[in-house]
DNA sequence: AACGATTTGTTCGTATGTATC
DNA sequence: TGATACATACGAACAAATCGT
C-alpha cells in the first residue's frame, strides 16, 4: 500500500535536495551511515541512490562519496541566425554570458555515401544518388560541445565545388564558398529539435555517465536554395544537461543575450502549486 | 578489465534491438530465460534490464514481461508562428501528419503572487510587485499534451483587462482580448528550449513511469508589447519522448508540414560511424 | 469467482572487486 | 599500506500483477 521504501527514502533525499538542506556539491551520507539512518539495508539504500542519479539529483563517486549535483550552466546557441548554428557562429558559454564565443571545429571527416530513405526524401534525391557529408566535432574551449554532420548532394562537386570533399575545415564557412563556386545562397531553412538518448560514440564524446540518464539534443536543418531545391542537411547533436537554445521573433528588446532565467528556474513553474491530478 | 557483466548482457540486447532482431514491440525473453541464457544471476539479469530502460530501449509490465518500445510518433509544434504557441495554436498529430489538430485546453487556474527574483526580473517589475498567473492543461484528444502558466503583470487588470482573473479559457486567446481591452499588440518575443527531469505534478499528469528517465521540454517564452516593454512570460513542459518542435526560418518550401525524416533517424547520424574516441 | 502458474517488483544477506585518500 | 566508499555479483524469500483455467 505505501510507496516501496527505497522510493520512499529517495523522496526524503529529494527533498532534502530540493529545499537547500542538502546544496550542490555537498557530500550526501555514505551508504552505510544511510542504511543506519532508514533501518534499511545497504541494498536496499543503494536503489535508492539510484533513482536519484537517474533523475539527475546526484552523482557517485567510487571511492569519494554520493554527491548533489548542481544544475550546469548551460551554453546557449542563437537559433534564428545564420551564423548561429551550422558554421560555428553564436554562441553563450556561460564564463561570458553577454558576448558570443567561437567554438572550435575539428577538420571534417569526409564520407560519400549514396542516399537513401529519409536522406534522400529531405534532400529530394532519386534513391541511390551520390551524397558527401562532412563530419565534424566542435569545441567551447577544451570542452567537447557538439557533433554535427551535414550532407550535400554530390552534384555540387561535379558543378564544380570540389572544395567540398577536402578535409580542412572552411573557416569561413560552407555557405559562403558554395556561393562563391556556384552561386548557391541558402535562403531559408527548417529547424527540427528533438531529443534522445546518446549513443555510444555521443556517449564517450561527451563524457556522459555510462548509465545513460543523460540525453542529447538533435537539431536538424534542412537548408534550401532560392529555388527552393534542398542546399544540405544537417545534423548536430548537444548534451541536453547542459545545452539550452534560443529563438528570437521579431526584434527583441535588449535583455542581455544571456537570458536573465537561466540556471534558476521561475518561483512558480508549469506544475509547482498543486492539483493537476484531474 | 572487461566491461561488467550486466553492461555486455545490456550491450548485447541492444544491439539485437537496434539490428531489427528484435522488433518494437516484441516480449524479451523473461528474466529466468535470460539468467540461463548468458549464465547469470536473475538480479544481474535485471541490473542489465535496468540501463535498457534508462536508455529507454524497453519497458517492464509487471506480471507480463519485458518489451521493447519503439520510438513515439511525435507530437510536432511549429515555433515560429505566434498561433503556433501560447494560445494553442499549430501542432501536428501523429495521426494527422499534414494537418494541425487544435488542442484541447482546460480552464486556467487563476493565482496571485508577488513577483520576485528570476519573474520579476524577465517581466521587468518591482520586486514585490504583483502578478497573475493562468495555469492550463492542454490535451490532443484525451492524451494528455502541456502544461503551460503564463504570469501577467497586475497592472493590466487594473487597467480594465478584468478578465485576465477569471478562470475561464479565451478561446480566442489572450493576446487579442488585451489588444481589445488595452490596445496592447505582443510584438515580438523570445522562446528558451531546454530539458529537464520532470517535477512530480508533471510526471503523474503526463503518466510518465515513475523511474524518471524521461525528461521534459520547458520553453520559456517571453512576450514584449510594441514599446518593448514586457508582456507576459509563458512556460510551457512537454514529455520529451513524444514532443518535437520545427522552426522555419524564410518560406521554406513544402515538403510537408509534417518533416518527412520524423520517426526514423538518418542513416548517418553524428556520430553513427567511427572514429570520435580522439 | 477462485485458483494456480508465470512474471516482474522489493528486500534482505553476503562476498569480493576497484577507486580514492 | 590500510581504511573507506562505491561497484559488481550471487543467492534467497516473499509480494504483487497478470493471465488462463
């Protein structure tokens, strides 16, 4: 009839997280000094610990101690720029909240593949055609950030873009050299976010907890020409726990790029008053 | 030196999963089959069971088995039309691929606070100062969809927007009854994406298992009127598992409002083919 | 409606390994 | 090196949910 007891003695740590009583980074009891605590056993304490790591409350470690994580300070990417998303250009770390930082980009990985399915349906290419794609991780200092990877149809490089199949990065960005080569602009694009869990090459990438509680963003993008032929798909994945993203519509008055809100939530949220239980 | 044994005993479900060997939907052997089958423990078995569900691969039903789940079709919403959120505007149903469904929204819960800390300063306002909140529940058919709270500065009911307090939805939305009573126009604003372990209020309405690994989107919207000054800050959580969001950027060109790629991941993803561990 | 068989859920005990200080 | 703390693994017993007879 009641809770089980280790979700009860999860819900007291919880709230003895949630009220201050136990801060960030402050060491929770060890196990054993908790399996005196509740009457319980070390088991038993144990899959306590764990709902809580998988709700994000706390973290182990071996040989330390069990520990209150705090909420990260998040990095921030400016969604409605170009410049913004795709070629590594506006982005918040949280050590300069009010000016852009520059990720750092790896040389691409370059594969060609033939398209098909999904791929080729949002690149609207016959089944089977010829696609390059460019994959690259990218940095905020020495942290990795994100994973991306973009897809051109390989007609571009028979048109004579051939600088897209060389492995070195283009500093100045994709979308500027196919319109010097070609004079291609990307007029518009569609923004689709997601999330998921990592999987195991996002997982070391990033350094997330091998339990897998931690998912990722996936943004993809699907750009377009003037003509309104697809220009290129692209695919970057953030880890969720410390990655948030802004849209601005219309022009915004200047609150600080950093949005005053992050890193505390409201007083009051979508759910924290009562009822809802209809 | 090896990876534990419950990690290759996960590791190996899920590449059976992920190989199509065992579709969505299909009964994992039981916990006893699989204790004889890799030569273990039953707990060891369930420890390994424990990360497949963490990851969100599979689900136990107490008394039936355990199962594979498969990817939700998504709930779309389209950020880049006011419609689109706060009033309950575009959203595309997994049953209605090309088609907006219009949500259906319980009447709000009214309360009154004082504004302070991160909502007194998003919504510029003494600290101290006097705000509404409307809290709703929005379902698509009976599932339910959101939770949203939008808090309003009280200045506008004495004003003469009285019916900001009533606890009644304005099907017509709340943005137009203040250009009627005020001549107030909502302008232009920002939306903030980010994700995060639900409270218990979300989980239960929402009927999220109660292991907490699936997290919720919140997007904070903040409204500005044509001087600039704030309108309202709305906060909206969805279940993440069966919740994407689309931005278009220009006249993106149709390809369908619903993205053709929902459902089924590239098939190169940002990290699906090798190297990274650099 | 009752019962038994099956399957997952909870709790305990115990032993040993590994990481950190 | 020893002590401490978490990680892995096994065994066992009973509870609770589901399903078919």
């Amino acid at each position: 009839m009641p809770d089980p007891m280790y979700r009860s003695i999860a819900d007291d740590l919880r709230d003895k997280i949630e009220s201050g009583e136990l801060g960030r980074g402050t060491q929770l009891p060890t196990e054993l000094e908790l399996r005196d605590q509740y009457n319980a056993s070390r088991n038993t304490i144990r899959d306590a610990v764990k709902l809580l790591i998988t709700r994000g409350l706390v973290e182990t470690r071996p040989g330390q101690g069990t520990f209150v994580v705090g909420k990260l300070d998040p990095y921030i990417t400016i969604l409605d720029l170009d410049t913004g998303f795709g070629e590594g250009g506006l982005v918040y770390a949280p050590d300069r909240p009010t000016e852009p930082t520059t990720p750092r980009v790896s040389d691409p990985r370059i594969e060609i593949h033939q398209a098909a399915g999904t791929l080729a349906d949002e690149l609207q290419l016959e089944d089977g055609a010829a696609v390059i794609s460019r994959h690259q991780q990218r940095f905020i200092g020495d942290a990795p950030w994100s994973l991306q990877t973009t897809w051109y149809p390989m007609h571009f490089v028979d048109e004579g873009a051939v600088s897209l199949i060389k492995a070195k990065d283009m500093p100045q960005g994709v979308v500027r050299y196919l319109g010097e080569a070609l004079g291609i602009k990307q007029a518009r694009w569609r923004d689709q976010i997601s999330v998921r869990a990592p999987d195991p090459i996002e997982a070391r990438f990033f350094g997330l907890p091998d339990d897998g509680h931690v998912r990722v963003f996936e943004i993809r993008r699907i750009a377009f020409q003037d003509s309104g032929a697809p220009l290129r798909l692209t695919v970057t994945t953030y880890p969720a726990d410390r990655n948030e993203f802004v849209m601005n519509v219309g022009d915004v008055p200047d609150t600080g790029a950093h949005p005053p809100g992050s890193g505390q939530p409201a007083p009051d949220g979508p759910g924290a008053t009562a009822a809802d239980q209809g």
